[in-house]
C-alpha cells in the first residue's frame, strides 16, 4: 500500500497495490499491518455502504462529537465520488481548510479522515457506490454537520443544484456548529 500526505496533517490517501490478469484484479483494500508500518494506528469496528442513484449527488459534511467521534476509511467500490475532508479543529493552522480528491472504482484510491475533521462526498456518476470504515459506533446524539456550501469554507464542488437530504440541507455554517474538537 502507498500512503500520500496531503495539505491536512492527519488526512492520507491510500493507494492499495491492484494485482490485474485476465480473470480481472484482487487488491487489498485494508491491512491493519501494513498500516501500522506507516505509522496508522486505527481499530475500525463498523462497515458502511451507499448507493447514489443520480450523479451531483452530495452526502456530508458529516462528524461525530467526542467522545463519539470517526475516524473513516473511504472508498468507491463502483462509480466515482469527489470526497472532501474540512479539518475542524478549534486552533488548529489548517482548520477551516479542506481537500478534494477523486475516488473512483478506478484508481482504487481510498482517503482516510481521521477525528477532528468533517466528510462529505459529490457522486461524479449515476449508481455510485460508496463503502467506509470507522472506528467508532453510529451514535446520533452525537451526529453533527456542517452546510455543504458554506461560503466560509469555500469548497468547489463539482456540482451547483446538488442532490440532498433533508438533513444535509439543514446543517449549520462552521462558524456556528457545535464543535468540541480541540487541536
């Protein structure tokens, strides 16, 4: 596996070796060991996955309050999503910073979010499906997010008119969340 910094201290991407042939490929998606020799050390004890039907579809921006908060292992297993981390940590030199990167069925690329840092994705194309790993429990008195298109964050989406939830069309700006994550 290769492990990629980027502009978040903290927020990897990871490319997994994809061995191909004739019947296809087989990679390895996750690898506590080969993790830990990087220097990532996360217990991940649910699997989730979605499905978007309709591309400029947007989930997020999505955190879980301490002491329930996420780290997440994401990755599109179909299709292709632009999935964004926002680093949220009161006094941190990033925070209110974000990332984009393209995950796609692809080029196989997972993006690792850990604690301290809101997630969402846009689907690039229709029946696009998303599977992630955490290492806390779902617990929604702890479940928190943020406006997808929050002037303050600025993220550019690659959609303008997206497709939402009720409660993603709801969240709050960043600077009116509630956010107990200190950095």
């Amino acid at each position: 596996m290769k492990v990629i910094e980027t502009k978040l201290p903290g927020v990897f991407i990871i490319e997994p070796k994809v061995f191909k042939d004739n019947r296809g490929f087989f990679m390895e998606t996750y690898n506590t060991q080969l993790l830990k020799e990087k220097g990532i050390h996360h217990q991940f004890v649910q699997d989730n996955h979605s499905l978007s039907v309709e591309a400029g579809t947007i989930r997020g921006l999505h955190y879980q309050l301490n002491p329930k908060a996420q780290t997440k292992l994401i990755r599109a297993s179909r299709g292709a999503i632009y999935d964004v981390a926002v680093d949220i940590r009161i006094g941190s030199p990033t925070y209110g910073q974000w990332i984009g990167v393209i995950l796609s069925e692809e080029n196989n690329r997972q993006l690792l979010v850990p604690k301290g840092f809101a997630h969402g994705f846009c689907t690039l194309v229709s029946n696009t499906e998303v599977q992630y790993k955490v290492d806390e429990l779902y617990s929604p008195e702890h479940d928190r997010g943020i406006a997808w298109n929050d002037v303050e964050i600025g993220i550019d989406w690659p959609t303008s008119s997206p497709i939402l939830s009720n409660k993603d069309k709801s969240h709050p700006t960043l600077s009116n969340v509630n956010n107990n994550f200190k950095f």
